[in-house]
C-alpha cells in the first residue's frame, strides 16, 4: 500500500513542466512615469490608392489588399435629404431603401436577395442628409458577378411598389414611436434650436409627406440624380488594380454622363 504523502510518479514531471513554462520574473516597477521606456513603434507606410476617371466621368479608388480574398466597395453621389421640397419630406430616404429592395430591370428584391445569399455576398443603397450612396462586398472569385448585379441596382432600379409599400409603412411606425425615447425628442429639438424649424437640416417626416410619396417621385429623385459625373466609386481588397479598372470600365463605361452637378445653396 502506498504511503500516504507519497507523490506518483506522473506527479514530479507534471510540476517540473510546470516550472518550466512559467514566465521569467517581471522586471522590478518603475516609481515615476519618466522613467517608463517603451519600445520604438513599427514603421507604418501609408499606402497610396490609385485614382482612375472614366470618359463618363465617375471617378474610380482602388487599394489593393491582399489579406483576405475579399473585395468592397463603396459608391458616393452627390444628393441628399437636405434637397427634398418640403411636401415629399421622406422620399430621399425611401428612395435609397427601394433602391436594394425593389429589385432591377432583370432581377427582383428577392431573387437579387437569393443571388447574393447563395455567393455570400453583400449590396446595400442609402440616401442621408447630405449624399447617398452603396455598398458592396463579396469573395474575390465573385467580384466580375456581384460588380455587374452592384452595378445593375445603382442604374437600373424599378421601385417595386409592393417593396416601396413596406418602406412607407417602416417609415410611418418610425414616425409613430418618435416620442418613446428621450434622446431622441432632445436631438430633434436640439436640430430646429440650432438651424430653424424650416431648415432642411431640421425637418423630420410627417405621415402626410409619406404619404405624398409615389412611385413616380421615386424615380424622378434616381433620374435626377444617379449619374456616373456625380458618383466616386471606391473599391480595396483582393485585386490586381490594371484588371480591376478593366473589370469598372467593363461595367460602368457604357453609362451615359448626366448633366453637370448645381452648386446646391442650402442654407
């Protein structure tokens, strides 16, 4: 019978691995923040996108990375809910939203949704105050396809009305809960203090000028607006930067210049 304190065997060479992958002791503390020494931080190089303009005038970044087999992308246009006239508060808003969800001129809201699921790929459209904009993401063996069906939202929308129905009735409930939080009651307060209350910057959506929103005002705002001489496009990922250009000006070459941008005067 072992006696009882004896220690197995298996026992000494686990506390001897033990003290071997211990860490060394710290070095003493130092007692005034002068004395702190730190290393010398690596050498960061900012890298240096190329910029591209097409005959139509859309203006291409690019930045290679090849960390991961991904690419984005990015678009930027010069509109914005600060030029929506006062009875179609909103229609920016629903604009950029049914834009994605509506679908195009050869695929609809959900089939585009089941293209993208099945590439595990990304596309989304937005219209802000100031610009609106689309974004992109998808695996590096997907770009040509995912680039034409990106490109496809961003020209050929159809403002599905069923899909333009959900986005009124998702702005209305916005509407119907904009006194539930306190902050936000401040910052929309906070806005018509600083700006006036007729102030573009200031004015919130009512259910009358959602409800002035048609179809029609949809595509008057992506006609107006939505042209290659008001977009920058920005692409960074996992490409070689000469085939991307190809591949944008495949894509995006045939689309006609639109009118030369206003300076917008918003007070």
């Amino acid at each position: 019978m072992r006696r009882k304190g004896t220690m197995r065997p298996w026992m000494g060479t686990l506390l001897a691995l033990a003290l071997a992958a211990a860490p060394a002791a710290a070095p003493a503390q130092v007692k005034k923040v002068d004395e702190l020494k730190y290393p010398p931080l690596p050498r960061f190089n900012v890298p240096s996108p190329t910029r591209v303009e097409l005959d139509n005038g859309m203006v291409v970044i690019l930045l290679e990375d090849h960390e991961l087999p991904l690419i984005d992308a990015t678009v930027r246009v010069r509109t914005g809910a600060r030029l929506e006239p006062q009875e179609l508060i909103g229609v920016a808003q629903i604009t950029g939203s049914v834009m994605r969800t509506g679908g195009t001129k050869t695929m609809t809201g959900d089939e585009l949704d089941d293209f993208l699921e099945g590439k595990a790929a990304r596309v989304e459209t937005f219209i802000g105050d100031e610009f609106g904009g689309a974004s992109m993401s998808c695996l590096k063996g997907d770009f040509p396809e995912v680039l034409k069906v990106f490109a496809d939202v961003l020209r050929n929308p159809v403002f599905a009305q069923d899909k333009i129905d959900i986005t009124k009735n998702q702005a209305n409930a916005g509407i119907a809960r904009q006194n539930d939080n306190p902050l936000q009651i401040l910052f929309r307060e906070y806005t018509e203090v600083i700006y006036g209350s007729e102030s573009p910057y200031a004015r919130s959506p009512t259910y009358a000028t959602v409800a002035n929103v048609g179809r029609e005002d949809l595509s008057a705002w992506h006609a107006a607006y939505f042209h290659p001489n008001r977009m920058v496009l920005g692409l960074v990922g996992d490409f070689e930067t000469e085939a991307a250009v190809r591949l944008v000006e495949e894509v995006f070459g045939g689309w006609p210049r639109g009118p030369e941008p206003e300076p917008v005067d918003v007070p």
